[in-house]
C-alpha cells in the first residue's frame, strides 16, 4: 500500500487557514481529503453532515471529504481515520492559529508507525498581510510557524500597498529563505501548486543543506532579521562518533525547545560508508542512510540549524568535540 501524503496547514488566527482548506477541496476535485481539524466544530469546510461515521469524531461531508477532530493523541486519530471505512488519498491538518505547529509535524518526520502508513508532503504557512508584523511583535509563535514552513503564503494583498506587499515578501525571505513565497488574496492558491510537492523526503533535505551551506560560503553569514530567526551551517571535515553526536543532539534539542526551530544535516560518521541524513522536528530526530561517499568526493558533515539565539561558535567548538 502506497503512504497516504500529508499536508500541514498553520498559520496565526484570522490567516485564512479554513478558506485555504475549501480552496483545495475544490482545486483537486478527484482527491479524496480526509481533514483533521484542532478545533472541530469552530470551521465552515461544509456545513452539512451526510454520516455519522462508527465513530462520534469522524465524519463524511457532503463534498466526499472526512472530517475529525483532533481531541486524542494523533497517532489514536490517525488509527481511527484508518479503520474507519473510508477510504482516502490525501490527508489534511488545519493546527490552531496560536500553536507551534512543531508537534503536529514531529510524529510524521520520526514515529515509525505513523511515517509506515503517512508520508509528510508539506508544510504550509498563511501569513496575514494586514496583521503580521504587530503579530510577530506580540506572539513568538508567528516566528515558529514561518520558521518550519516549507510554502509561505502572504495571504490577504488586496488589504496592503504594493510597497507594504514587496516589504513584507523581503521579510519573509529573510526569516525562511529555503520556503517557496506566493502571494494570494482570500487563500486563492489556482495558480500554485501547493500539495504534491514532498518538500520533506530526504532528496529536497539533502538538496536544502546543501544550498544553505552554498549560500553561506559565498556571503560572511546569514542575516539576522529583526525577529532573531538564524539559519547557520556547520561544515566538519572529520568523521564524528554516531553514538556521540546521537546523545549531543538529543541533549540539544531537550534543553532549548522553544529557541531551536529545525535541524537538518549530511553526517559523516566514522565507520560508516554511506552518508547519514539527518533531520529534527521539535524535539523527534529522525535519521536515515543517503547514498554511498564517492571514493573521489570530500567526507564533509553539514548540520543546518534554524532557529533563535544561536551561539554558532560554542555549536561549532561542540560539533569538533564529537570527532575525537
């Protein structure tokens, strides 16, 4: 059986996240969705029930679609859309506008039997053009979901000047430069592809560090923007001790939740002959075995790290350590 591809949907409160859902309903006619929503009841996808199905949460509308609401552990959920009869082919998850959508994409980047049945395609923020800057000022969270974004959609440009849309697109760019930028009005995405675009295999992580690290060899370093969003690339030129580096980086990640967004790397490990690709979500770390080293092609690790209030040169100093 072929994994169900999933897409993320975040976004602060009032970005358009619902209208952007009806949008894909009826942009992919032939996609059987099935939807998760945090807060069931508070949407519009359709406002006429068809079944009850086996199950109080769970749901076909009127359009084809299911519909549940996230109120258990995902995994529960995720099992109960599984064995609820329906079939379905795209799977949809509208988080709540004052979350960090961190916990929602985890599991699909590191659970074993979700990632078995699920295979995450992207991530999509909306961002409100009216309203985003005195949301970056007054929730951290807005950072957090631009930040893990793979699409950025500056949604609602028929409410700003064409100066404030060209200012807020550099801004944006600056906080997440790997992220695909479309500008819509009223979550109108006709003429963009949104899903179907696997911005999480390992293929397009392997392709993003090595544009990070590209980028930052040629400039003196990433530029700090004026909400404190960093992308750094660490390059080691030594093969690192896995069980060394598998204790630092889960030590890493437990001790500064709320300051580090992403991490994403090419691992060189000592007695290994294929490279390691690496990736984090939140705090889950999931790993997987890339390609053989090129007898003729330099054993570098990069380690990207996304986030806040980064102290590149004591991760750089502790990265070396891991070789030893």
């Amino acid at each position: 059986m072929s994994k169900i591809p999933v897409t993320v949907i975040t976004g602060f409160l009032g970005s358009g996240k619902t209208t952007l859902l009806n949008n894909l309903i009826k942009k992919y006619p032939n996609k059987k969705f099935a939807i998760i929503e945090n807060e069931f009841g508070a949407t519009n996808i359709d406002s006429e029930l068809v079944t009850n199905v086996k199950n109080e949460d769970i749901f076909e509308l009127s359009n084809g679609c299911i519909c549940c609401s996230l109120n258990a552990e995902l995994y529960q959920v995720l099992q109960k859309l599984l064995s609820s009869g329906l079939g379905f082919n795209h799977l949809l998850i509208e988080t709540t506008g004052i979350a960090n959508p961190g916990s929602i994409i985890a599991p699909f980047v590191t659970d074993f039997q979700i990632k078995a049945q699920f295979q995450l395609d992207s991530v999509v923020c909306l961002v409100d053009a009216e309203h985003v800057k005195t949301n970056l000022e007054k929730e951290e969270v807005t950072a957090k979901q631009i930040a893990t974004a793979d699409t950025l959609l500056l949604n609602k440009i028929d409410l700003i000047s064409p100066k404030e849309q060209k200012d807020l697109s550099e801004l944006l760019s600056e906080m997440n430069s790997q992220a695909r930028l479309y500008t819509t009005s009223f979550s109108d995405i006709n003429n963009h592809q949104i899903i179907g675009v696997e911005a999480y295999n390992m293929a397009n992580i392997y392709r993003f560090v090595l544009n990070v690290a590209n980028k930052q060899k040629d400039t003196s370093g990433p530029k700090p923007d004026n909400h404190g969003i960093e992308a750094h690339c660490f390059s080691l030129k030594k093969p690192l001790n896995q069980e060394a580096f598998a204790l630092w980086l889960e030590a890493f990640l437990q001790f500064n939740p709320e300051t580090i967004y992403r991490v994403k790397g090419i691992v060189d490990f000592k007695g290994v002959s294929n490279r390691i690709l690496v990736q984090s979500v939140h705090t889950r770390i999931q790993a997987n075995v890339g390609r053989p080293w090129d007898n003729s092609e330099e054993r570098i690790s990069q380690l990207v790290i996304i986030g806040k209030q980064l102290n590149k040169e004591i991760i750089q100093k502790n990265l070396e350590e891991l070789s030893n």
